[in-house]
C-alpha cells in the first residue's frame, strides 16, 4: 500500500517555539541522521547549553539570510512507518505574510503555535485568518511553553476558549488543541506525564491520523491539458493523446467529456498511465487521454465531463495576496496562469482590503502594497473556465505575473 503525504505549515509569532517544535518532532521520530545530532549536540555544548537546542536544526537558514540570500519558505522531509510528512516552514513576521500564504498554498493542515504565558495575540490572529482564506482543512492549535506555566490546566482551557471565541469567525472547518512543550518534548511525540488531566492525542499521532483522502474533490472532473501527444510513429501512427494532471474527481474509460472553450464533445477511449492502460484514474493522477473523437484541443484547454462543467466567465472576483515589491495599482495589466492557462488580465477594482491587525474589511482603496490581502474584480482576455476556490482549491487558484519582469506579483483565489 502507498504511503499517504501529509503536508502541513507551522505558524506562530517570533520566540513561540516554531523552530523548537521542528526539530523536537525530527528527533523525537528518530528523523535526524547521526551526523546531523552530533553537529547539534556540539553546537549547544558551545552555545553552554545542557539540552539539545532544537531550534538550532533549521538556524543554517537564519545564517543564509545574513549572508544576504533569500530564502522564502523552509520544507523539511520526514516519516514515520504510517505517513510521510512535508513541512514547510514559513516565517512568522507580518512582513512575510506572502511567505506564509506560498508555504501554506498545498498544505492539508495548520500548526498554529500559541505561547502559553501570552495566549491569543494578533499573530495567533493573521496566522489562523490566512489558514481560514487558504482553505487548509485542518488546524491544530499547539498551545507551546506550558512547562513555563507548570502545565496548568485552567491557563490552557483559558486560551481554548480564547481562540475558539475568535475562530468562530472564521471559514475553519475542524481544528483540535494539543497543550505541548516543544523543549521539555511533552505530547510532542511523547505523550507526557505531567499532564495527566490532557486525555487527547499528542502532536504526531494526530498528524500521522489526519484524513488526507477527503481533502481532495473527487466530484468535479477537471483535467487541465498540459500537452498533446502525436508520436508520429508507425506503431502509434495516429495516436492523439492529452496529457496532463488531474486537478480533480475521477475519469473512466466511456465517459461522455466536453473541451472546454471549444465545448467539443466526445467520449474517453482509453486511459494511459506510463505504460498501464486503466479503466479509470483519479486525482492527482497524471494520465494520458485519448478520446473516441479527433477534436481540436491544446494546451491550457481543460477536459472535463459533459453533465459537471465548471464556471466561465471574463469578470471575476478573487482574494489576492499582494507579493510585488512594487505597489499595486488599478487599471494594471497582468499575465495570469490559472492550471495550464496562460493570459492577460486587467485588475479593475479594489473591492475591500483586510487589516490584518483588526480583522476588518477596509474600502476605497486605489492600491496594494507587498503583503497585503484584498478582494479584487478583473477582467481577463478571453473567458476563463474556474471553480471557486473554497470549492475546488486546484481549479480556484492562480497567480498574476509582472508582464516586464515576469516576477510573480500576486496569489489568488477566485470566488
């Protein structure tokens, strides 16, 4: 059986434990190659360390900083025998709100680190508000430090009802609370026994038990054609195959299928996997399809089936986090690629733009600054097939690109 991914993002304000937490989880799970705890171990000794200084795994990036490169989001690899895990690790820092919104873009699931001395501060806040925009499925609050606080119950079911006040606000549709010590290891992997009142899981186990399966749509058939394949060969002489990944749902062999713009129908003849033929696929699946009708399909065209059809238009509305280093204006022209799409567009219109701070929509805007979150309307060139993103997040998204520079200026989530 073929082990399941499970990518997840940690956040949290500076100094709650991030980086502790990392290599706490690493080297808890036996993670960490020998080498690599010897070079740990000397570094705290020199540092007059008595512990292991955990957060010294992931401080060779603070070190590339310095030295002048950027390094937006860290990813760390690891596994245990249940489920192998992706982290990606985003800085903490307002500054870097569109460093978080990249690292979070895939994840399944949210850490959030909470300091239990301080509790739910306007980090905690921000950091929840861009996991609840992402759509990330699930969050876990790691209520962190409680060694500081002598694992006290009272204090952590204080900061519970604290978060779970304010995240009733918000679009998160399950998260659980763990009370840990990311220094100590308490039910980081280890359940601890100085908290004998938590009943509840520790950290991996609930990572290693996240269901991953339904997070993905498998209702809505969506198959952004990536290239088309003509061989040219004598034994594949008239062979026409699209080939791509599957954003969503499921295909099988006979399925009636429309090309969308074309709207062309036909039905599948077969399903190729490298070398498979299969009677049906699934996403994420990359395949090949070849269909029962020769009809005019190419790249950025999206296949999908004849009775589910996403949406299309040419004005939309989206999220967008602002990346640019140059500030926003309306009226700008964009590139956008959406799935295998690629276009022009026009931003016509700042709806509302988020405090970050106080969670409110500000209107009137006329511009957008690096990190900041707004609802946008724009036009693009021709019409646009989409799902909303809350709904499909592989079809929902997309990104804007500087038609000069070609830098990546914006992420967004179509409505």
């Amino acid at each position: 059986m073929k082990e399941e991914l499970l990518r997840f993002t940690t956040a949290g304000s500076v100094d709650d434990g991030k980086s502790t937490l990392i290599g706490r989880l690493l080297y808890d799970s036996k993670s960490i190659f020998q080498d690599q705890l010897a070079s740990l171990e000397a570094a705290s000794k020199r540092k007059g360390l008595d512990e292991i200084d955990f957060s010294l795994l992931t401080d060779g990036l603070k070190d590339e900083r310095e030295q002048g490169i950027t390094i937006d989001v860290a990813y760390r690899y690891f596994s245990t025998p249940k489920r192998k895990f992706i982290i990606a690790d985003t800085p903490g820092h307002i500054q870097y709100t569109r460093n978080m919104v990249t690292g979070a873009s895939t994840a399944n699931a949210a850490l959030i680190l909470i300091d239990a001395r301080n509790g739910v501060v306007e980090q905690t806040k921000r950091h929840s508000y861009i996991a609840s925009l992402l759509q990330i499925p699930h969050v876990i609050v790691c209520i962190n430090k409680m060694d500081l606080v002598n694992y006290d119950q009272s204090q952590f079911d204080k900061i519970k009802d604290q978060y779970q006040d304010f995240a009733a606000k918000l679009d998160i549709q399950d998260f659980k609370f763990i009370p840990i010590s990311a220094l100590k290891g308490d039910n980081v992997v280890n359940r601890s026994d100085k908290m004998s009142w938590y009943n509840g899981e520790t950290l991996l186990h609930s990572l290693e038990n996240i269901p991953v399966a339904n997070d993905i749509n498998h209702i809505d058939f969506r198959f952004p054609v990536q290239t088309v394949i003509r061989p040219h060969t004598s034994a594949h002489h008239d062979f026409r195959g699209y080939a791509g990944r599957i954003a969503s749902g499921i295909v099988r062999v006979g399925d009636e299928i429309t090309a969308i713009p074309s709207r062309l129908t036909s039905r599948v003849k077969t399903i190729h996997l490298a070398e498979n033929q299969l009677e049906e696929a699934f996403a994420p699946q990359s395949i090949c399809l070849e269909l029962e009708d020769d009809i005019d399909i190419s790249r950025g065209d999206m296949i999908v089936k004849t009775a589910n059809q996403p949406n299309q238009s040419q004005e939309l509305e989206a999220m967008v986090c602002w990346m640019g280093e140059n500030p926003m204006s309306l009226n700008g022209k964009f590139s956008f690629q959406h799935t295998s799409r690629v276009g022009k567009c026009v931003i016509k219109e700042i709806v509302y733009k988020i405090d970050l701070n106080e969670l409110k929509r500000n209107q009137g805007e006329s511009t957008l600054s690096k990190n900041d979150i707004a609802r946008i309307k724009l036009k693009t060139t021709t019409p646009l097939c989409f799902d909303a993103y809350r709904k499909n997040r592989s079809t929902g998204a997309f990104v804007l690109i500087d038609e000069f520079s070609n830098n990546t200026v914006a992420a967004g989530m179509l409505i």
